[in-house]
C-alpha cells in the first residue's frame, strides 16, 4: 500500500485474488484514508458518498424504534443492536417481484462484510410486511433460499398480539410504503437503509441499482469514527479502489 493509502496494483498479487483478501485490502485502505469527524463521520462521508453514488440519501436523525419478534418468538429491538451497523429493508416472502432482486442484493453486500472484520460490527435486519402469510416456517427457510447468512442477518415479524399490520406501519415510519393489492401482493418501493451505531439513521440507498460496493464502503466509513478529523480523501482514490474489482 502506498503511504497515501491508495491500494497500488502491485500490492495486490496474483489475478486470481479471492474476494475475502481483496476485500481486507480494501477495508485496510480505506479505513486509513477515509475522512471522518470526531462526533459523527458522516460530514466528509456523505458528500463522498453522495458524489459517487446517485441513488443514495443521507438521512442523519434518530431512527425510528422497533419491537418485533424472530420465527422462535424471541422479541427483538432496534436497541439490541445500539453497538453495531444496521442494515435494515422490508420485504414481503411471497412478493413475486421486487423482494427477491433486493434479497439478493443485500446477500451480495452481506458476503462482501462478512468477508472482513466487519462482520460482527454489522446486523442485517430484514421485516415482513406480511406477517399473516410469512409463519414462522417461512420466516426459517427463506434466509437459506436467498444466500443470507444468518450469523448475523434475522428475519423479523411483528409480535404476537400486534395488529396486522403493524410491520406495513412501521415500514412508513421509514418513509416505505407497502400497500396491500387484491391478488395478494403489495404495491412499494425498495429502500435498503443504514442505521449507524446508538441507532442513529444515517442513510438510505434506493432501489436496486446502487452498487453494492458503494454500501460497503459506506459502512466501513461508519465502522471508522477516529478521535480526530482527517484530511478530505482525494477524489482519485475511490476510482483506483473500486476499480480492483473490475
């Protein structure tokens, strides 16, 4: 690695790197280059970020609390979870459309983490919006089905008790909408959102073109909350980076 903390190509050896070592290297450059504040990183990292990627959206306010509950019953908080990186979305299992394309993007970010020390500083949280179809069984299999690792990603309903539609009403809370249809399907749209640690809600990257690399920078930024401010990273060092995957 080069003293500015760019990767240089010769550092990397042999084409047929795995992912799980390019991806260390990765992780390593960027937690030495990339700018943050003391208080909250995101002043340098969104503009970054914003400037790299077209689909995201840099939120930074408390979000929004949930109580929910696992296939086993188990009640599971947003608070659980206060000292690790929340990647949350919602989805419904029988969705015949968009859910599947934004499972499989989330397990491709997933395995990217999980490929380095990350993986236990991030959970992956997805909810159901249809809890009266998606029984516990289904909430089981479905990881398995679409390549999630379940270490560190769950599968949430709403609680025994809770109204139907509870899962539908907190899914507007984070600004999604999941509006039932007569065929059994729900009409929304794909947000994957970012809820930094002490659960602050740092951003949401819509639909399903971002580019998954884009995310896992992005939290890798998160990850890192150094002491003291940096200088800005230049502009040609996210290129040279990404382009190691090409």
């Amino acid at each position: 690695m080069s003293p500015t903390g760019v990767i240089d190509r010769r550092d990397v050896r042999g084409e047929d790197m795995s992912l799980a070592r390019l991806t260390a290297v990765l992780i390593g450059a960027f937690a030495f280059a990339m700018p943050a504040m003391a208080h909250h990183p995101g002043a340098d990292l969104d503009r970054v970020m914003g400037s790299k990627e077209q689909f995201f959206q840099p939120i930074d306010s408390p979000a929004p609390p949930f109580k929910l509950a696992d296939a086993d019953g188990t009640i599971v908080r947003l608070s659980d979870f206060a000292d690790r990186i929340v990647v949350l979305n919602f989805v419904l299992a029988g969705c015949a459309d968009v859910c599947p394309l934004h499972s499989a993007l989330i397990a491709d970010v997933q395995s990217k983490i999980n490929a380095t020390p990350m993986k236990d500083m991030v959970q992956f949280i997805t909810v159901t919006t249809d809890p009266e179809v998606d029984t516990a069984d289904v909430l089981k299999s479905y990881g398995g089905a679409h390549g999630l690792d379940p270490r560190n990603w769950m599968f949430l309903t709403r609680r025994p008790g809770d109204p139907e539609d509870a899962t539908r009403k907190l899914s507007e809370t984070y600004n999604v909408r999941f509006q039932p249809q007569d065929d059994g399907q729900q009409l929304h749209g794909v947000v994957t959102h970012v809820i930094d640690r002490g659960s602050r809600f740092a951003a949401r990257f819509h639909g399903l073109r971002f580019e998954p690399l884009n995310l896992v920078l992005y939290i890798n930024g998160l990850t890192n909350a150094p002491s003291r401010p940096s200088k800005p990273t230049e502009a040609g060092w996210w290129d040279s980076v990404k382009g190691l995957f090409r």
